[in-house]
C-alpha cells in the first residue's frame, strides 16, 4: 500500500552527495544513502545492500553483503568497486542482468519478472529499455532484455530503482510504489517531463529524480505539482 513513509535526512560519516534517506517499515528502519549518480546503498536487518555501485567514493563505506547491478555501462557497472566491496569467500552475493554477468565474474542472473530473496530483502527484476532513443537509426542505447530496473521489498514497503530506461509501458503499469527513484538524463534515457509522466501512471507515494546530470529536476518536480506525489530532490553530484 502506499502509505505515508517516513524520512529523515542525516550525514554519514563518508563524503556522501547527499544526506541519508530513513524509511520506517513494520520491520524497523531502512537507510538509502545517496552516493553518486545511480550508486546508492541501502541498509536494513543488519545488511547491506548496493545498487550500481560504480560512481562516487566507497573508500568509507561499509563491505556488501549484497550488490545488484542494472546495466552494462560505466555508470552502472564497475567490476573493480564490485571487488572492492565484496567480502572474501562467498560473503557477497551479486544479482544482475545475464550482460552484466558475462563481466563481474561470479554474478547471479536475474531477468524480468524474477524475483530473488537476499536475506531480509525481496527483489524483482523489471524492465528498463530505450523506445525510441539511440545512437543512430534503428539502434537504441538500451536494448529491451540487457538491462533492468529493481523492486527491492523490505518490511512492507516497495522501493523502485529505475535503472536506465523511458517512461516505458511496464513502468507506468507498477503498482503499489511506497519509493521511487526514476532517471532522467539526454540523450540516453529521458526528460523530466517524460519521466514526470511516467511517475504520474504509477504514483508512488514519494519519488527522487536520481541519474539526473545535466536534468533540470525543478522541471520534473513542477510537472508533478498536483499530483499528490512527494517529490524530494537531493543532490547526487556533490555541487
């Protein structure tokens, strides 16, 4: 259901973009700590979980228990930071779309619809694909079926992680959103108000324009004035 979830923002001890995020679900507090870009890292039941971690600093940020990647691309996938924040032996499980998996060694794959349980949290694969935008005609930057968008279920609520995509036809068909982070950057995914519109279809409780640079997310927020969604811009550059 989307209920009302609440926030706090306070700093961390690592040089963080911007302030950690705290939710309350019925299983106690879950921490999404803003890192750069798409990286962010999520706390709750005592582990860790990162998503894309491969933009920004790690150096004082805690080992992972568990690490999802959406995407092929440099700002999505670094094999060397997944190496970094793993644990040794078997400590650290990996998920990822079967592209990535053929390049971070040791990858679980994962594809649309599927869903996994990492320890206190539940995942879901979902789409994340380019409709129209591309290099060059009649190729698109994300082809439908390489990468993926993440639900990732803790406590009751439901926190939606876009990954690189448009405001495709399976994302405004989400249901019951509590969080979300949605994208929006040219010429790769989409504009604000493309991505508002998107947003506007599932309506999550609360939604942060994430993987924005060079986005004017004021834009995004304007085109959702009306819509009952909380929309809460933080600052993932560090400007």
């Amino acid at each position: 259901m989307k209920s009302a979830v609440l926030v706090s923002a306070i700093f961390a001890g690592a040089a963080l973009a911007a302030p950690v995020q705290e939710f309350s679900t019925s299983a106690g507090t879950i921490k999404v700590t803003p890192i750069q870009h798409a990286s962010l890292m999520i706390q709750a039941g005592g582990k860790v979980l990162y998503i894309d971690p491969a933009q920004g600093s790690f150096d004082k940020l805690p080992p992972a228990d568990y690490i999802l990647i959406t995407d092929i691309h440099g700002d999505h996938m670094a094999p060397d930071i997944v190496s970094k924040l793993k644990k040794s032996g078997t400590g650290t499980e990996v998920v990822a779309p079967e592209a990535v998996a053929r390049q971070v060694f040791g990858s679980n794959v994962i594809s649309y619809g599927q869903m996994k349980t990492l320890g206190p949290f539940t995942v879901e694969a979902v789409p994340a694909y380019n409709l129209t935008r591309g290099p060059s005609a009649g190729k698109l930057f994300h082809d439908k079926g390489r990468g993926c968008g993440y639900i990732v279920a803790y406590g009751g609520k439901r926190f939606y992680f876009s990954g690189d995509t448009e405001g495709i036809p399976e994302m405004k068909a989400l249901k019951n959103i509590d969080v979300a982070f949605v994208c929006m950057n040219l010429p790769y995914t989409m504009t604000p108000e493309e991505a508002a519109d998107a947003v506007r279809a599932f309506h999550p409780a609360i939604v942060y324009p994430y993987h924005y640079k060079g986005s004017d997310t004021m834009a995004f927020k304007k085109a959702l004035d009306g819509s009952g969604i909380d929309v809460r811009l933080l600052d993932w550059y560090g400007s």
